[in-house]
C-alpha cells in the first residue's frame, strides 16, 4: 500500500502508465513486485495454497516455477523498516534536511532510499544494509521461505549486494566491510534446507563469472543482448568464444520485463535472427511473457492488465516451429561448438555470419546466422570427423527446406552458405 502511494505521486511513473495503458485508472496500479512488503502471496491471487496449487499444475506439465527475490530492498511498509531498523542503512536528520530525495523518515528513525551507484534512488523502497550480520541471516530464513514456495529464484539486481559495488554504493555508511561475501553466505544457508533450488542473478557490469563463483546456477547474459542490437557479427562470435562452463551458466534472452519488446526494438527479420542465436546457444533460454505474439507495448510492472495488442500470426509460427526444433534431444542435451567460417579475397561477408553446433551420437544441428543487413556468403567448417563416405541430408524445419550434400565435400571443404539480411538456417544434419 505505501508503495502504490508513493508511485501514484510520481508524475514520470504515471506518464509511462497513460503512454502504456490510455485508459488508465487508479485502480490498474497494484503496485511494484520490486517494492515488496511481504513475501506472501496476496489473497486477491489465491494467497500462499493458490501458489501451491499452481506450483502442482505446473509439475504435473514438466514445468518449475522461478520465483523472484528482491535482495537490495523492501518496502517502506516492509514490518522490518519499524521492527528492525538496525537492518537498513542508516541516515541523520541533516541528511534527510539536505537529500530528501535519498532518504525518508520512519518510526523515528531516517532511513536510506534504495539504490544502486549510477542512477537516483527508487522513491518507493527501503535499502537494506547487506553488510549487517543480523540481516543476513533475516534473508537466509526469508529466501528460504520463497524456497519452500517455488523451485527456483531469480535475484533482482544480484551484483548490487557483491562487496565492492556496496561498498561503492554506501561508503561508511555500511559498517565494516564483513569476512564474507553476502550470495555464498545467504545461497548456502538456502540450500542447507533446499538442496536443489535454483538461484538465477539478474546481473550486470560485467559481473557474471563472479557470481556463478559465488554460487549462482545462471547469470543474464546482458552482454549478448547489446550485442546483438548494436554491434557486427564479429562480436557476437568473440562473445561466444569465451568457457564453456561459463557460458553453460548463462541466461539469453531478446526480451525481458526490463528490456523494450523485441517486436518494438528490432526489424521482423532481425528479431528473427536473433532470436535464433540466443535460442540455440548453450545455457537457459529466457522467452518473456507476450514475446511469441509479438507484443510491442512495454508495460510498466505496476500495472495489472495492459492493452490489447493484435496477435502477429506468422511470429507466433515461427516462434511454434523454433521451440519444436528446440526439443531435439542434440540441442537439449548434447555438445555445442562454435564452427569456423571463411571467406575469399574479394569477399569478406563472411565476417557478417556466425556459426554452431550441436551433437549427441547421430543427432546433430548446425545453426548458421546472418546478423547483418546485407546479404553474405561464407564456407562453414563442421567439426564432425565422421561426414566423408555418406551423403547427407540437411533439412530446415523453420524455412521448410531441404539440402542434400556429398560428406566427402563437406569433410574437404565445409559447406556453402549464401543467406539473405538477417537470414538463418537451423539445420538437422543426417546421412541419407
């Protein structure tokens, strides 16, 4: 309730509502998941057995369910902000005189907005003092809660609670720089309890492999995300040169609640594309809500229902055909390999397109992708020894074609591709 308050005083937050919704009302904003008072599913959702029964609907279809937690701060109706203040970072008078943007004043006591160091503080959250001891373990016994609920979290903000970025962000403010870092203490407190729940960060700053070290199962791959909407194909193919234990633990998406919508960000083709590239990469594959019909409204996560938008049929086809190929034992569970592409002298399109990989015994994929505008060609080498002898069958279930190639060719010289701006091919490679 306070959080709604707060937001419905904020000119900029309800302007983002009217562009979203035209015909907002008050009643449509229920408030922000990021501004959290309880971790307790409201009644008006089925509260905590409405979750349970949900949770079995979902097992019962081979579904888990990820919940979120919010590590960085809480509402400012939050029971801790009067029960526990010692738990938040602490303010005086003369800060709340001088910042009254950056800090509020609650049962006597003035407390910090939460923040993270580039930007001006959330209005309507509460900042958590993530070095106190006595918080700690006040979040081992809350995560372990949602634990109970769901299958899995994803950490909002995870690096904002990494020692030198809250050390960055508070100064002194914090106390003393604790002998432990906050994710392996909280992680394995959790899973002392719940041994195979997941734990996903929201991550940025170039700050994944730290946290998969700290305990994490999977990190968002933020990077992979800009690349694929500003930068040549050359860096998407460096991108994907790095570990493969590291990259195994990494998060690819298009799309994302915080993110604009894909339709609304790139061409049709190139959404396409990309799509492909982040849905056949190694790691988890992060489709958002909306993402498959092509929605183009971004809407704020205070909203409860948003406009209509028409469905964009040949998407959505494709998007059924993509994730029927994404069932494919090879791509679900085999190996993936970066392939080599070359060109010739007065032809270097070649740098324009990437290419990979995948195998279990006879199944095998190779993705080829185009991440230009212009069309390119390339020879892509395909890592399998075994090709010469057989002739092969290559078929593309999302562009409904299909290819027959000699293996003594592709084992010699690899295989010939001619693809148009942002054009792709998935194919599933056999002996004929």
């Amino acid at each position: 309730p306070a959080g709604i308050a707060i937001s419905m005083k904020n000119e900029g937050l309800l302007e983002d509502f009217r562009r979203a919704l035209p015909d907002f009302s008050p009643e449509d904003n229920v408030g922000s998941p990021y501004c959290v008072r309880r971790y307790v599913v409201d009644e008006h959702l089925g509260g905590p057995a409405g979750l349970a029964a949900a949770r079995k609907k979902l097992a019962d279809r081979g579904l888990r369910l990820i919940l979120d937690f919010v590590p960085n701060h809480v509402a400012p109706d939050h029971p801790w902000v009067t029960e526990h203040p010692d738990y938040f970072i602490q303010g005086s008078t003369d800060d709340l005189a001088q910042k009254p943007g950056e800090f509020f004043q609650a049962g006597g006591k003035v407390l910090a907005l939460g923040r993270d160091p580039y930007f001006a503080p959330w209005p309507d959250v509460a900042q958590l003092n993530g070095f106190h001891p006595g918080l700690r373990k006040a979040i081992i016994e809350t995560v372990g809660s949602i634990a109970g609920q769901c299958d899995g979290m994803r950490c909002d903000m995870a690096m904002l609670l990494m020692t030198p970025i809250f050390e960055r962000t508070w100064g002194q403010r914090g106390g003393p720089r604790p002998e432990n870092e906050y994710w392996p203490e909280v992680i394995q407190g959790v899973r002392k309890r719940y041994p195979d729940v997941l734990f996903i960060a929201e991550a940025y700053w170039d700050k994944e492999w730290e946290l998969q070290q700290q305990g994490f199962d999977y990190c968002y791959d933020k990077r992979l995300y800009d690349r694929l909407e500003h930068d040549p194909a050359e860096q998407v193919r460096l991108h994907l040169c790095a570990d493969l234990a590291y990259q195994e633990k990494l998060v690819r998406f298009i799309e994302n609640h915080d993110e604009p919508r894909a339709a609304a960000t790139f061409s049709l083709e190139k959404e396409r594309a990309a799509a492909i590239t982040t849905s056949t990469l190694q790691g988890a594959r992060l489709f958002h809500e909306g993402q498959f019909e092509g929605r183009r409204v971004r809407l704020p996560v205070f909203l409860r229902r948003r406009p209509d938008e028409v469905p964009d049929r040949s998407l959505q086809e494709f998007y059924k055909s993509l994730l029927q190929t994404l069932r494919s034992a090879d791509i679900r569970d085999g190996e993936w390999e970066l392939c080599e592409r070359t060109g010739w002298p007065d032809n270097d399109s070649y740098l324009n397109v990437v290419a990979w990989c995948w195998q279990q015994g006879a199944d095998r994929h190779l993705i080829v992708v185009n991440l230009s505008g212009v069309r390119s060609q390339t020879m892509v080498r395909l890592p399998w020894g075994d090709l010469a002898g057989s002739p092969w069958r290559l078929t593309d279930p999302l562009q409904k074609t299909v290819y027959d190639r000699a293996g003594d060719e592709l084992q010699a010289s690899g295989l010939y591709v001619d693809l148009e701006p942002w054009g792709y091919h998935v194919l599933h490679c056999a002996r004929s």
